[in-house]
C-alpha cells in the first residue's frame, strides 16, 4: 500500500557546507524517490531567516505526508534551531484541521561513540509529535557521528554500513504506511567504529587543532 507521497526533511544542523544530519537524512529522502515519494528538504539555518522563509516553512510542513526531522545533538537536547522550528509548526497547527495523516519520525546523530545520547531528544520529538497531530512513526539514534562528518553515506565506505541498513529499512517502512521497525532503530544504533578507534580520531584531531593554534604546549 502507498498512499502518502510527499516527504518533506528539516536539516537542524548549523554545520555547513554539510552535515551528517543532511547526510542522514538524504540518504532516506533517494531511498523514498525511488519508491515514488516526492521530496523537499529545508536546512532550517536558512528556512527560519525571514517571515517569509517561515512561511513557506509551514506551507512545506502542510504539504508533507512524512516529516522527517534530522539534527545533531546539542548540550543532550534539541539545537534552538530546531527547537523555533517545532514551536512555529505547533502554533501554526494549533486549533487547525488535523484530520489528514501526517507521519513523524526523527533521526538524532550525537558526537559521543553511545547512542543512548539521544534518548531524550528523541522522546522530546514523540512529545512534540503527539502535541503538534503527528503520527510518531519512530526515532533514529547515530552515535560517533563525527565519523561520518556529513560525508554521503555511499561515500563513507564501511562506517556507513549501519546507518544504510536502517534507512534501507526505513524507507521501506514508510512506503508500507507503517512505523520504523526495531530492526532499524537497532541497526542505526549500533556502533559504527570502535570506542577505542574513535577516542583516539578525538584525540588526535584535538591535539592537531592545538598545534595549528600554537597551544599545544597549554593542553
Ligand atoms: C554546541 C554543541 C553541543 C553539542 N552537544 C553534544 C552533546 O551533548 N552530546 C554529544 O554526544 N554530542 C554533542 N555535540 C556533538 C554533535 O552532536 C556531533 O558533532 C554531531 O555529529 C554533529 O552532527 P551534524 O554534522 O549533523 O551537525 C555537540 C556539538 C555542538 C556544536
């Protein structure tokens, strides 16, 4: 069954020029073309700059059949990007008609090698869906995502494995109408590099850092 045909993806990331929350999300949006989806993507640093940038932001929002919202992780919550983002689409909705299906799902990527990071965002983003009339479809969660650094994931080589066999999954899901299985949301979470491997990439990139600043004496 396919009835819902038009997927709309919110960028919360600051990062430019790329992110791995636009790779991320990309990655599903060509999964979802080729099912037949139409696709828009809005990188919300840009979408929330002027009244008229946000309304065409509501405008897409009300189009959208699925809503994916994908963005990095920020102090453990939502960056304020995303944050102004989902308040103007909850007052936007508020009191509105809300009797056509709409589906929600967030795909959350954290620096930290631990997935679990994301829990709480991504239960804000449950939260948000059940407040604002979306049907939450389920919630991603990346960990180590600086591994990928917004490289696209048919670029990352075998990093990427994971996250394409969840999107794969994912994509399938959606075009079936239904909610992201548990084999997705274990396959995005799982490690992508080892603790070890990605503490010493940490390391080394922080002390690099230090030498170009001439601080590395102060570390
Ligand atoms: C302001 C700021 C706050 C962050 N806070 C956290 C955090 O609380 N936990 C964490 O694991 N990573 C944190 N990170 C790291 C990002 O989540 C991580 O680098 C992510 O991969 C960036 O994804 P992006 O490329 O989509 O922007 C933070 C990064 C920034 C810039």
């Amino acid at each position: 069954m396919t009835t819902s045909r038009q997927v709309l993806l919110l960028v919360g990331s600051a990062r430019r020029p790329r992110s791995t929350s636009e790779a991320l999300g990309s990655y599903l949006l060509e999964r979802l073309a080729e099912k037949g989806f139409g696709t828009e993507t809005l990188l919300l640093h840009r979408a929330l700059k002027s009244g008229e940038k946000r309304e065409a932001l509501l405008e897409a929002t009300d189009r959208a059949d699925v809503l994916v919202v994908a963005f990095p992780l920020y102090v453990d919550s939502l960056p304020s990007l995303v944050i102004r983002a989902l308040e103007l689409i909850a007052d936007h909705r508020e009191g509105g008609d809300q009797s056509r299906p709409q589906r929600l799902l967030a795909i959350v990527n954290c620096g930290f090698p631990e997935a679990q990071h994301n829990d709480t965002a991504i239960a804000i983003c449950r939260r948000f869906a059940r407040e604002a009339g979306f049907e939450w479809i389920g919630g991603l969660s990346l960990g180590g995502g600086g591994a990928i650094s917004g490289r696209p994931l048919a670029e990352a080589g075998g990093m990427a494995r994971n996250p394409i066999q969840s999107l794969e999954l994912t994509a399938a899901a959606i075009a079936e109408g239904g909610a992201l299985p548990e084999e997705a949301v274990e396959a995005m979470a799982r490690s992508i590099i080892p603790s070890w491997a990605y503490r010493w990439m940490g390391w080394f990139g922080w002390r690099q850092q230090a030498r170009k600043h001439g601080v590395q004496r102060q570390l």
